[in-house]
C-alpha cells in the first residue's frame, strides 16, 4: 500500500513539472530603434504566438522594412512589409514544438539602408 501511495505521489509530482513547462511564455528585446515581443500562448497541444516589432523614435517610419526572426519552434522573413502606425503584430497558431523559456529569440531588421538586431529573451 504504502509503495502505491509513493507511485501515486511521484507521478503527481512529474505531472506537476510537465505542467510547469507549458506556461505561456513572453519573450522581450530592444535596441536602438526598435523593441520587440514574442508571446506563445499554449492552448493544448497548439500555441497562439503573436509576435510584435515597435519602431521606437517619435518620427513616422514610411519606408517598407524587411525583417526575420527564429525559435526552436520556427521561424519567419518578411520583405517589404509596409509597417503601419510604426508598429508590426502578427499572429499565427503552430503545433509543437514551442518555443523554450530557455531560449533567446534574435530578430534582424532592415530599413532604409540601415539595420539592426534586437534579441528576446523570456521575462
């Protein structure tokens, strides 16, 4: 009986820890110019990520930009986007696997002739 208690513990225990790791996770950078985030929201065996890229000097950026990000559970390019109001958010729903409260999430941005990188990390 008292071996069953311990195996009903333990297992309690893992699940526990199993849980511990599917969090939802913020991940947040910035430079010079731009401040970034990255959030995965699990939902299941699926995760919401919204991904977010804010110009930060007062002026408005009119200049398309092209940029590029990536994780243990993906990544993403984009040229030529038009940034609207100075400020990018996508969203999109991917399957495993997510992205690591360990890891550390570098962006490159381009625009205008210049560039610059803005690393993540989880908060």
């Amino acid at each position: 009986m008292r071996k069953a208690f311990v195996l009903v513990f333990l297992l309690l225990l893992l699940q526990g820890c199993a849980r511990e790791d599917q969090k939802n996770l913020v991940f947040t950078g910035e430079s010079e110019h731009w401040t970034g985030k990255f959030e995965v929201y699990r939902i299941g065996d699926k995760a919401e990520e919204r991904f977010t890229l804010q110009y930060k000097p007062n002026e408005r950026l009119t200049v398309p930009i092209d940029f590029s990000y990536s994780f243990s559970g993906g990544s993403s390019s984009t040229k030529g986007y038009s940034i609207k109001n100075n400020k990018i958010v996508a969203r999109s729903v991917s399957s495993y696997p997510f992205a690591q409260k360990s890891e550390e999430i570098p962006i490159h941005v381009e625009w205008a002739g210049k560039s610059e990188d803005v690393l993540l990390k989880s908060k």
